[in-house]
C-alpha cells in the first residue's frame, strides 16, 4: 500500500508540471505597429523672454449697485445694450422716499413761514431800538427768534437735499457711455445694498491684468513693450506695461502688472486669457527643456509626454513642467536633452504599445 501510494503521487506530480508547463508558454503579440512623428528635444539657452498668464479686461467698468434696499419696478437694458451717459438702467420703488419728500416738503413750508414771521419781527424792534421805544433785552431776544428760524429753515432745505439723493440711488443710471455685459436682476426682485445689479464697460480699449511671481518682478520694468498672446484666437498684440505693483500682500507672492493694449482690429473681448511675454536680459545662460503643449498627456493633475523604447514601444514619462513659453512648456524633470518624444500618434497610446516611427 505505501508503494502504490508513492507511485499515485509521483504521476499525480508529473500531470501537474506537465499542465503548468502549457499554460507558461508565451502568447505572440501580433497587433499592428502604431505609427508616430516623433521629435527631438531641443535645450534652449538664453530665452529672450519671460512669459506669463493673463486676463483681459475693459479699462473702463462698472459694477453698478444701489445704496438703498427696495424691489425693482423695471430694468431698462438687455446684455449687449448700448447705453448713453445717463441713461436709466434700473428702476427701484420708491413710495417711502415719495412719502418722506412729502413730509419735508410740509416741513420746509412750516419752516419757512416761521422764518418769514420772525424776519419781520426782527425788523420791527430793530426799528424800535434804534429810535429808543424797545430795550436791548426785547431786540436780543427778537434776534435770538430770527437765529433760530432761519437755522430750522435751511435744516428742512438740507433734509430735502438728502431725499433728492435717495432718489438718485432708486433709479440706476449709466456713469458713462459704452455697453452692458451683465445684468444679475429682474423686475420684480429685491435690490439689496451694495450687491452688483449692472455691469458695463466701454468696448475698443483694453488692458491685461498679469501676476508675475517675485523671482522675476525684479526685472519687469515700466512702459516695457511686450507681446501679448490671446489664447481663444492664437493672434499676438503689442502692449505697454503701464503699473507694475510692488507689494504681494494680497495675491499670494504674485505681483500685478498691468498692461495696455494697443489698439487692434482683433476680435478680443473681455475675460480672455493670455500669455504675456515680457522682454528681459538674462544675467546668466540658463538652459532648458522646452517640448510643444500638444505633446502633452494629462491625468488628473498628472502631465506627461510618451517616448521611445529601445524595443520601439511607447512608454508613458511623468513629467514635472515650469512655465510656458507661447505654444510651448519648461520641463523641470522628467525628460532629458537630446531625447525623443512622441508628437503624434496614428492610433491609441498606451504603455508598451508597438509603434513605428514615420
């Protein structure tokens, strides 16, 4: 019995490492090759300028709000409306401003009435002390009266002063000419203190609002000429750097600069973005990585770029990028000069796809 147990174990070994011997054997890859334009990286020394992101925006706007609470009977304007320096835009109801310019109004009669009768008063012992038929004592008194008159009057009169301005913040004008670009309420709803109701600019005069980080600030100088890439239509425009901050207090280490553009038949509207490239002299040669943004793969907040194996595969590198430079981006770490990289591809990429280089 132990010998015929030995030799069922022995064959059920070599059944086992026989099957397991099948199932190692390598299966063929015989998917087509994908073919690629690959590119080689190029280091690129001494760059003739500094590029940063921007955002334009109208030199002249307006966020028009109102300092009294009240519901809007009408809004005069549509988005797109051009509109003329002191045009009506937003009616607020005012029936309490209408009631309280009444009571003033009444005041102001009152007041004036008193004012009047103790004008005469005052004249009259005036007159009298002066031919000696009243004493001081009446005259001071009657001058005393007048004083107080005349005080209370011009009192209404400033009170219906402060009515008129109320009045002024119920009905919303336009403080220049030029066109809306938003409008954030309705006939009907509550206009509350200071929350933007109107929004308006004035077309055909434009200005970039850039942030440039500290390491680089130092070297932005005042009325710069600059090119300024608007992203949306791929068109470069000339621009003055006309204010550069100098404080980062309140943009996290970034500086502002701005820049005017100069005047173009390009169709640039506001909050379009850029890429603002400043003219500096670099103190030092600096060298650097620089690969198109097109060749760019993203993964969450993951870039990378695909390159070339030595068994002509694609092989996926993570890259760490900088700045960007027009159509291009600095790469800090990831990819080395002279190296190649993938810019196009005829097909899916994956890692350890077969490519073929055209």
């Amino acid at each position: 019995m132990k010998k015929t147990y030995t030799i069922l174990t022995f064959s059920l070994a070599l059944l086992l490492a026989s099957c397991g011997s099948e199932d190692k054997k390598p299966i063929a890859d015989n998917s087509p090759a994908i073919t690629v334009k690959t590119s080689q990286v190029e280091a690129n020394t001494n760059s003739p300028f500094l590029a940063v992101s921007g955002k334009i925006q109208a030199v002249n706007s307006a966020d028009l709000s109102t300092r009294m609470m009240g519901y809007v009977n009408k809004v005069h304007v549509n988005v797109g409306d051009k509109v003329n320096k002191g045009q009506l835009l937003v009616s607020i109801n005012n029936a309490d401003l209408q009631a309280k310019r009444a009571q003033v109004n009444a005041g102001i009669a009152e007041a004036t009435a008193a004012f009047n009768n103790a004008q005469k008063d005052y004249n009259r012992f005036k007159n009298l002390f002066a031919e000696e038929s009243a004493t001081q004592k009446e005259l001071d008194d009657m001058t005393a009266n007048f004083n107080m008159a005349k005080a209370r009057l011009e009192s209404a009169k400033q009170m219906k002063n402060e009515i008129n301005a109320q009045f002024s913040y119920s009905n919303i004008t336009a403080p220049f000419s030029g066109i809306i670009t938003s409008k954030s309420i309705e006939a009907g709803n509550m206009a509350n203190p200071g929350v933007p109701l109107i929004s308006m600019e004035t077309p055909g005069h434009f200005e970039v609002m850039a942030m440039v980080p500290e390491t680089e600030i130092s070297e932005i100088k005042n009325g710069s000429t600059v090119d300024v890439l608007v992203k949306s239509i791929n068109q470069t425009i000339k621009g003055k750097v006309k204010e550069v901050s100098t404080s980062a207090k309140n943009t996290g280490g970034q500086y502002l600069v701005k820049i005017d553009l100069d005047k173009t038949d390009a169709n640039i509207l506001s909050g379009m973005f850029t890429t603002v490239q400043f003219p500096v002299e670099r103190k030092a040669e600096t060298s650097m990585v620089l690969i198109p943004t097109d060749a760019i793969i993203t993964n969450g907040q993951l870039s990378g770029v695909y390159t070339v194996s030595q068994s002509n595969t694609a092989v996926l590198r993570w890259l760490r990028l900088g700045r960007t430079f027009g159509d291009q981006v600095e790469v800090l770490s990831g990819l080395n000069a002279d190296e190649a990289y993938i810019v196009s591809a005829e097909g899916k990429l994956y890692n350890g796809t077969k490519i073929s280089i055209q």
